[in-house]
C-alpha cells in the first residue's frame, strides 16, 4: 500500500471509472434510440449473375528459383 499526501486516490480512482461507466451505459442508450436514415433501413439482396458452362483456368507452370 502507497502512502499518498494530499489526494485521495481510492476516491478518485473510484469516481473515473464510475463516470466511465456511466457514460458508455448513456451512449448504448443513445445508439439504441438513434433513428435509422432511409438507406440503410432498406436492406437489398446482393446476387451474382453466374454464366455457365464455367472454365477452369490453365495451371501455371512452375518455376523454380535462381540460386544465388
């Protein structure tokens, strides 16, 4: 344990995360009631066109390293 002359620390240790806390309690409210703009209310179905037959491309070949 720390002797400390003239501050309480305990107390203001205790006070900042009391305040910490509290506000992120108030800014999950705020965010939970924050309205919703028009685009990003409307949710689209993103879908991808897919052409068929598919082709599979031609393997690389393989070249092995110059050696030094």
């Amino acid at each position: 344990m720390q002797n400390s002359t003239g501050l309480p620390m305990g107390a203001v240790g205790i006070a900042a995360v009391a305040v910490g806390v509290g506000g992120i309690v108030v800014g999950l409210f705020r965010r939970k009631k924050a309205p919703v703009s028009a685009a990003n209310a409307r949710v689209e179905p993103v879908v991808q066109q897919v052409q068929l037959p598919l082709q599979v491309p031609a393997p690389r070949s393989v070249v092995e390293p110059v050696e030094r």
